[in-house]
C-alpha cells in the first residue's frame, strides 16, 4: 500500500513538473469594436455582439522532453472577471485547430491567435450598449487564456501587450485632420 502512494507521488510530481516548464503566455491582446457608433439609418451585421478579442499566445516547451500537442481534440478557453463574476468562452484558431498533432521541441516554442467576441453569449452584453470602453478596463487585466486536452492542462501566466484598435476611432481622426 504505501509503494503504491509513492509511486502515485512520483508520478504527480513530474506531471507537475512538466507543465510548470511548458508555459502559455499571452504575447499580445488586440481589441477592436469597443465603441461602434450605430444610427437608425446604417446597421451592419455584428455591430451588437461587443468588443472583438484577438489573443495572440506563445505555447513555449522549456523542458527536455518533445511535447506532443493534439490541437483538435482540445479546448482553448478565454476566460475573465467583470463585476466580481467569471465569464468565458472557448476561443477557435482554425490554422491552430486543424493539426491532429503539434510536436514542440525541447526549448523551442509555437505561436498563433485566438479570437473571439468576448461577452457574445454571456450576461456581461448590453443590448443598447455600444461603447465598452469602461468595461474593458476592468475586464482586460484579468483575461486569462486555458489549453486543455485529455493529459494536458495548462493557463496563460502573463500578458505581454494590449492594442486597442479601433477602426472607427481611426476613420473619425483622419476626417478631422482634413
């Protein structure tokens, strides 16, 4: 009996030890349709579905060990907190995604992007809200990004960079500068 918590120990601990080695970061945060002006007049498709999401993520092997990855039967999940509630929703990277498998070399990395409509489907949209600066401030620095599969479990541990763009912010001050 007490071999067998040994070994289950054992195997705990290097379990452990390969995903404290094998990081996920969030390299850069791209935000766009944070406040989409809409009249009566002009209504484009996915105006209402809030700010735009783009997580540009760094899944880097510091281990010894090859790390064998399978992309299509796994989860990517964004996940933040506004308003001292959690929100979350599984982010899609179709170039990501098709791989049956994704080898990561010793000491080597792989990177790519996830995107998504933040607060689409979650009780954080507001119908007659188009401007979500506010709530970004408050959703942004809490962003975390999780990779599952059956074996491997795995959550951002920093965020590196944040842009804002904004591509009617950018049309309305070249108009201005003319």
């Amino acid at each position: 009996m007490n071999k067998k918590h040994i070994l289950f120990s054992i195997a705990i601990i290097m379990c452990l030890n390969i995903n404290a080695q094998f990081i996920l970061s969030i390299k850069n945060i791209k935000v766009s349709k944070i406040n989409v002006p809409i009249s009566k007049n002009y209504f484009r498709e996915g105006d209402n579905d809030g700010p735009f999401v783009e997580l540009y993520f760094v899944l880097k092997n510091n281990t010894d060990s090859v790390i064998i990855l399978h992309p299509r039967k796994s989860e990517m999940i964004i996940q933040f907190q506004y308003k001292n509630r959690y929100g979350s929703q599984n982010g899609f990277s179709i170039s990501f995604m098709e791989n049956d498998s994704l080898i990561i070399l010793p000491h080597q990395q792989y990177e790519n992007s996830v995107g998504v409509n933040l607060l689409l489907g979650t009780l954080f949209l507001k119908s007659n809200n188009n401007d979500y600066r506010t709530d970004l401030i408050e959703i942004l620095p809490t962003i975390k990004l999780f990779y599952k599969e059956k074996k491997i479990r795995i959550k951002s541990s920093e965020k590196l960079n944040v842009e804002v763009i904004d591509k009617e912010m950018i049309k309305s001050k070249v108009k201005n500068k003319h």
